[in-house]
C-alpha cells in the first residue's frame, strides 16, 4: 500500500559530496551494487562491505569504469560471521564520521546450516550480523550528528507467519528455508522500527528507515537455491528471474530514497507498482505483525543476548 506523496526519482538524489556511507552486499550487479554506484556518482565516499576481497575488487572496478572519479574504499566482512562482523567494525572506525549504513547484504532461502556461533545462516546473515554491525558503527552514525541507518527488508516479510522470538541457538520447530526467510526479512522490520525508537528516546541523533527492492532480477534467488547464480538449475532460475523481474538498478531505489530524502525515522519505501513489485519508489507501509512493539523489544533483547552487544 502507497501514500500519495510525488514520485520520487533518481534526480532527486541530493549532492553527496563530503559524505561518508557504508554499504554492504555489493556484489556486482547487485541492489549493493547499483547503491553504491548512484551515491559514489553524487560525491559520496563510499565503503564497499562484502565477504571476499575479488568480489569487493570486482564492484570496485565497475564503479571507476562509470565513475572515475569515485571515492571508494572496501572492508572485508562476512556478516553471518559475528567475529568477522566486529573485527570490520574495528577497521572501519578509521574513516570517521559515517552518515549513512545501508545494511543491504543477505541471503535468501539457504539450505539449513549454522554458522561457528550456532545460528541459522539466514537470521545470521539477515539480522544479526548487521544488528552487531549497526551497534558498533553507532558512535560513528552519531558523530555524524545526523546518520541515518537504512535496512533492506522484502515483500516477503508478508508471509512470516511469527517473528523469530525463539531462542536462535535452539529454535522449535523443523527447518524450512523459505519460513525461515520471511522471518528474517520480518526481524528487518522489527529492528528497525525499535531502533528508530530508542534512537529518539535517547536523543541520539540518528534515524533508522527500512526498504524494499520489489522483485528484482539479482543473483539472489539463485545463490540461495544453489550456492552459485550459473550452470544447470541455477542458470536456468537467474534466467527467469530477470525476465519477469525489474532490472537490478531499479530495486536500488527504494533504498537511495531511505537513504537520501528527507524523510522521518520509521519510514518504509518500496515501489509504487502493482503489488509493490516494481515501479518508481515511494513511502509504503509494512505488515501489523511488524508494528508490534513488544515483538519489535523482545527480538532486540534476544539479538543483545547472542550478539553480546548492548546498545546506549
């Protein structure tokens, strides 16, 4: 569901010269990606996160071949890994200031397996990496004196069923990759709303928004399914989904609105389109379920408890 607010569109993007922003998931050709790119193209310094140096290197061509000038850097981080998480967080703290954290990078409907930690690979990757990474990017956000944290959730988050409240190293139940999906990408919403929150009942000044892609033609799916986005099944499912998906760098603007406009904390964005599937962004809204505030505080208490972080 939309509001009647004007269309926003990629003009719009305000010059971002003097700007720090920190992006994660940029794998080339993805939402991160195309993200990184419209803000590097406006003046932003732009951190790069992913898993693996090639892959960082690779997006980091991509970019200087569109925008020479760009001002890139790149920080290794593997955010299923809450080690990997806190030793990025250390060497990012060398670039200062950070105004904006687009927490884009994740999985989607994963074989079931559990990370060194003993979480499931997607709420670790989907949430609680990027849970532990926002804490301790705060003080930068905050040192900003206006940073603005941004999440990537998805129309999926309609189909969770529950929000994951369970205990994440013993959870009930039998493992289902797509379930499991959906309630991580409803974690996204529930963080955000309650970050929003305590941002502005502790007076920090720093907002937190959410957004979504619609369906887009990434490698995710793909990846997901199969471990690779090529050869056999997974060519032919990367196939069909840029078919009847929106081009990668459309998904990236419901993001380049959270990240960019001027908007209040709390606000979802997604594409104005026949059931939010594609379409230019706007300002939407996201499920009940996901406006519960004793759900919203009972997941932030659990993500404290096994990420080991405890926010001001």
């Amino acid at each position: 569901m939309t509001t009647h607010a004007a269309r926003w569109h990629l003009d719009d993007i305000p010059d971002q010269s003097g700007r720090t922003i920190v992006v994660t998931g940029t794998t080339t050709g993805g939402l991160g990606h195309h993200t990184a790119l419209e803000l590097a193209r406006r003046g932003a310094r732009v951190v790069l996160a992913g898993r693996t140096s090639k892959r960082l290197d690779e997006t980091e061509a991509e970019i200087l071949r569109e925008v020479p000038s760009a001002d890139l850097e790149k920080l290794v981080v593997d955010l299923s890994d809450l080690g990997s998480v806190r030793r990025a967080a250390a060497e990012v703290a060398s670039v200062g200031a950070i105004d904006v954290l687009v927490n884009n990078a994740g999985v989607m409907a994963t074989p079931y397996s559990r990370t060194g930690e003993g979480l499931e690979l997607q709420m670790a990757t989907n949430h609680f990496g990027p849970f532990l990474l926002t804490g301790l990017l705060l003080p930068q956000l905050v040192a900003s004196k206006a940073g603005t944290v941004v999440v990537v959730s998805s129309q999926m988050h309609r189909l969770a069923r529950k929000a994951p409240l369970d205990d994440p190293r013993h959870p009930a139940g039998r493992y289902a990759r797509w379930p499991a999906y959906c309630e991580s990408k409803l974690a996204n919403l529930l963080f955000t709303y309650e970050l929003d929150r305590r941002a502005r009942g502790a007076e920090l000044p720093v907002k937190a928004l959410a957004a979504h892609p619609g369906l887009s033609g990434t490698h995710l799916a793909a990846n997901g399914q199969f471990g690779r986005s090529s050869g056999g099944l997974a060519s032919i499912l990367d196939a069909t989904m840029k078919a009847i998906a929106q081009p990668a760098h459309a998904g990236a603007w419901p993001t380049l609105m959270a990240a960019t406009a001027d908007l209040p904390g709390a606000t979802y964005c997604g594409p104005d389109g026949l059931m939010e599937s594609r379409g230019a962004p706007q300002v939407v809204t996201s499920t009940k379920r996901s406006y519960d505030e004793d759900a919203q505080r009972r997941l932030w208490e659990i993500s404290e408890q096994t990420t080991g972080i405890s926010y001001p």
